[in-house]
DNA sequence: GTGAAAGCGCTAACAC
DNA sequence: GTGTTAGCGCTTTCAC
C-alpha cells in the first residue's frame, strides 16, 4: 500500500515532523546532512508522495486557481488559458479550468463547483450579462475574482485597450481614404463591444465623418453575415468594419454572394485574434484586422490575482496591456 | 469564520454524524423529518459548505479526472475535451484540464502532477512519442489511464475508426477517376497518421492503382506546404490527399503558389475536424474531408474510463466508434 | 433514529 | 537539530 508520511519517518529513524521539514524545505539549512540522507532515502525506497487533501486540508490552503471562459473551443480564449495556467503553474497554483459555453446558468454552476473546490482565485471572462451574485459568493467568501478581457463595473479587470486600438484602426480606414463606411458591433452588454464601437466612433468623430451604418451582432459569423447583407442592401459603403473577426468573415461571406470584391469593391476589417489562427495566412481574401495581445493578458492577469493576495491594491486596479497594432493585410 | 460541520451540528441540536447523513443522503428515509428539517436549516442558516478536502482525505477518494491533450488550441482537440468533461461532470467528477502543448517533457511533468493530485483517471492524447514510463508511474498507482485517439500498444483507447473512414476516403477519391495521387501523411508515431495512411493505401491496392508519391509530414500548415511544394514540382499529379486539414490547407495555399487551380487542375482532401470550424464554410476553396465524431470519441472514452472502475474489462477494450463520413465539398 | 469516538495524513506550535 | 502533541473537517463503524 501507499506510505504515509509515518512510514518514512520511523524507516528514517525520525519523527515525521522531521520528514515534513525536508519535504517542505523549512529548516533544510540547519538540519544534520545525514538525517536529512537518510529521510531522502526512505523517501525514495517507499516511493513516498504525499497526500494532497491532507495537506491542503492542514494548510487550509488548495493552491488552487480557477479559469472561467465562455468557450474553450475558442482560439483566443484557449490562447488566454494558455497565458494564465503558464503564470500559474509557474507559482505551483493548479488551475481548474471551465467552460461556460456562453451560458450564463452554465456559469453560475462553474462558479459555485470553483467555490465549493475551495479555489482561492478565480479568473473569469463573464458571458456577457454579468452574473453579479454568483460572483458575489465568491466574494464574499474571500475568493478573489479577477474579470478579464471583458469588463463589469464593480469589479477588476485585465483587459486590452480595446478603445485606443478600435481608434486606431478607425484612422487606418479614414487615412486610406474610406468615407462610406458601416460597423457591425457586438453584444451591447459585452465590454469589448462597446469600447471598440466607442474607439471607432472617437476617430470618425474627430474627422467630422459619420457610419453610413451601424448594425449589432452577436460576435459569430453567422450575426456577421445576416448584418452585412442587411447592410449591403439597402447602403452603398464602401469599407464594412466588425467588432470581431468571426463577424468579418460573414461580411467577407455577404460580399461574395453579393457579388462584391473584396478589396476592389469594397474594404473590410475585423479585430481580433485572426493573426493565431495558423493557418489564417491561407483565408482568402486576407483581412485587415487588430491583434489583442491575449497570452499577455492572461499572464498579467494571473499575475495580478496572485499579488493580490499580499497586495490587496492590486486587484482594486484596472489595468491595460500594450502591444495592440494593426496587421496591414490584403483588404485595406 | 466559515462554519464547519459541527457548528452546524450544535445550531441544529445533532450530533455532526447527523449532519453528514444529512448531506450525503445516507438514510435520509429512515430519519425524523423534523431532525432534517431542522439540520437543513442550520446548513442555510450558517451558509454551511463542506470542506471538499477533508472529504477527500476522510473518503480517500478525490473524483478527480486528468485530461491531458497535446494542444488545447487546437479546435479538435477542444472539443474533446468538452465531450469528455460533459461526462465526467454528470458523474460528479472534477476534470483537471492539462496541455503538454506537443512536448513529451510537459507531458511527463503534467503525468506527475495528476499522480500528484490524486486523480482517480487519466486521459490522455499521447503527444506522439509516447512516455511509457510516465504512464507507468500512475498505473503502478492503481490510476486508470486511458488513450483518446492516439494508440499506443499496450494502452486502452478510444479511437475513431481511422483506418475505415480513410479508406472511404480513397475509394471515394478513385470513383471520381483521379489515378495521379499523392499522398502526404503526418509523423510515424503517431497512430492515426499510420492507419490513415493504412487505410488510403487499402484502397488504392484493392484498386490495383499506385501511388505517385507520399510524403510524411507533422500535421502542421507549414509542413503540408512544403510537401506539398515537393511534390508538386516533381511530379504531375491529379490530387493530392493529407492526413489532416491543416496540412490540407498548406497544399491549397502551395497549388495556389504553383497556379493550379482547385479542383479544375487537381483535386484535394484532407481528413478531420474542419466542419467543426465554425467559419468553415467560408474558406476557399472548401475542403473535401472527412468528419471524425470527436465529440463522442471524448464521452465514450470518460464513459468507459469510469466504467473501468467497476469493470476492469472495461478497460482493456479498444473501441472503435462509427459516426465517421466524408463531406463532398467543393474539392472532389 | 441518533450519538460517541476514532482516525484519514499531514503540519506547526512548542518543547527540549 | 529533532520530537511531542494537537488538530485541520469530515465520515463511519459501532453502540444503544
């Protein structure tokens, strides 16, 4: 059977207090070199590891951290998984990672299972319309949540500059001469939505110029597609803008069954993620589009959740990561 | 403070025992109703949730489940993954998501640490190379491991019917009367290149027809392009065939450097999982390929692991699942 | 139908 | 430098 701490400790000729000091590194420094031998020996020989329940159940610590996202099939969202579990593991946190499948009863469920596993954090990228009192029993049991990439007043967040970054790309489209232009945005009670329909908005407000059109999707192709067509049927534009990429896909669809050339016809561009997708160098037409530095963000967020727990400040503070640029593609 | 459970205990005038009846349902019929009434109300009351690691240790059962992939990024993968968490969340199982991210040394590290965790189960997608002794570890520990998708002798798995669909695959590939074939399959170790291969290679002998060339690639876009470059230069060829879609996507973007149009000038297929991409439908050209149900390849293989625990034999089954089946598109 | 008592395996005071 | 002791919060015999 499996050895306990006890076993190694009376084969060592120790106490297992002793056996818990070297497994945990405490007084290593001073510590005869031999007991401390000869304890790694029984450890060896009994091929000791050490029950985890038991331990977290004495620390009254679980070391774990919980990863909530509206769809793990999703290339950025795993990407943003990606960034968290590496900050994490790094600082021996587990992660316990969920899928609420953009559904928000899903949500409120992964949020009470991370409670009642005893996470001591959770990263969360809300559905959209926030789920406050799941949160909130979180909260009040002291787990810390941290929101990311997608905001909810009342709560930290790591984010991307979602404003600044729309802006951006706001002026690239009006610099390149584009005037007749229509938006497709997404969810109103998604963050990322509002901020880059916002963004785009300041630079077409700064250049005295107005959408031809703004229409609201729901961040798929398909809300893309339905919009786009809608749009182009009834406007003359000459450049579509959605709020994410899958969206500008449906446009780029709606262009070709409306036998529009992309660019010739008429310029598209998306935000978001496309550059991850490996093998997005083959879609044709390419697409203009924003890159959100979503690794980072996720490791800045592990990050701060976890100094949080010495620093309180730091999950009191909204936080926006660099590193958004503009890919130049085919469809400017 | 948090209550525990002999707070809730007093509050309701019980002994804890009680209370524990209570709330694992143990003789919930054969108690006073008034005594669990007033048991449960102790337990809203007090806001009362159990320690989830003194129940592990007490039980000496986690219900915990390693899921360990080679690439969480990967759509086909993701989605194995929620077949395989849908079941073992039914069960009342916690999955411990992990990503060795395509490296054998993650993949050991991540072995360890489900062994660490106690996990009661392994998944495991092998990266290629398989870690037999990684492996070993856990099942010297009476922890049931399981292969999804990629067989290793030795090891139980769930797998698609690879070599089957594959062969389909050339049959149908010969009745469209292509006889310049060539084939580019993904890395020897990894079995479901082989029985892909396998099975394409079972048509075309039972045909009489040779192939033109194979090449062997890694699954990735890039290496699909190369091959396909390769022998695109070399050879005159009707269709190429992949052992993936990603590679698939290389040859298209390689016929497209060469100037041969797809499938006026040549035919070409790839094999799994494109139909799941939700902006599928709008790559051009379209794919031709075949659909792998991975969805239910992830649940039947939870579904059997767990059963493993009651049924040894459960385990040492290989199954195959149908549900395989080519997508004629616009490539054939 | 309910309670008393023991103990799962570990760690951290505190003692010496 | 190492051991003794207590106890984390829960479940489960075994009584009655």
């Amino acid at each position: 059977m499996r050895a306990t701490i006890r076993e190694v400790a009376e084969r060592a000729g120790v106490a297992p207090c002793t056996v818990s000091r070297v497994l945990n590194g405490h007084d290593a420094d001073h510590m005869r070199p031999e007991t401390k031998e000869r304890i790694l020996a029984s450890i060896r020989e009994l091929d000791y590891r050490p029950v985890k329940a038991a331990q977290r159940l004495r620390r009254q610590r679980t070391h774990a951290l919980g990863i909530l996202v509206p769809d793990i099939t999703n290339l950025y969202f795993a990407l943003l998984i990606r960034g968290i579990e590496s900050v994490a593991s790094e600082r021996g946190f587990t992660s316990l990672i969920c899928d609420s499948s953009h559904d928000p009863r899903r949500e409120a469920r992964y949020l009470d299972m991370l409670l009642a596993e005893d996470a001591e954090g959770v990263l969360l990228v809300p559905t959209g319309r926030v789920n406050v009192s799941a949160v909130e029993r979180l909260t009040a049991r002291d787990v810390r949540v941290m929101l990311v990439d997608r905001r909810i007043e009342g709560f930290p967040v790591v984010e991307a500059d979602n404003r600044g970054a729309s802006r951006a790309l706001g002026e690239h489209i009006l610099g390149l001469g584009y005037r007749r232009v229509a938006y497709i945005s997404g969810p109103a009670e998604v963050s990322t939505a509002e901020d880059r329909l916002g963004g785009f908005r300041d630079a077409f407000d700064a250049a005295g110029v107005r959408f031809v059109a703004v229409e609201r999707g729901a961040f798929t192709f398909e809300s893309g597609f339905d919009a786009a067509r809608k749009i182009l049927r009834k406007e003359k534009v000459d450049a579509v803008v959605a709020a994410n990429d899958l969206m500008a896909f449906g446009v780029l669809r709606a262009a070709e069954e409306e036998g529009l050339a992309v660019p010739g016809d008429i310029g598209v561009a998306g935000f978001d993620h496309v550059p991850h997708v490996p093998y997005a160098t083959f879609l044709r037409p390419e697409l203009t589009t924003v890159d959100v530095p979503v690794d980072e963000m996720g490791r800045e967020a592990a990050r701060r959740l976890l100094a949080g727990a010495d620093d309180p400040l730091k999950l009191a503070t909204r936080l926006v990561p660099g590193g958004t640029c503009i890919a130049r593609r085919r469809t400017e």
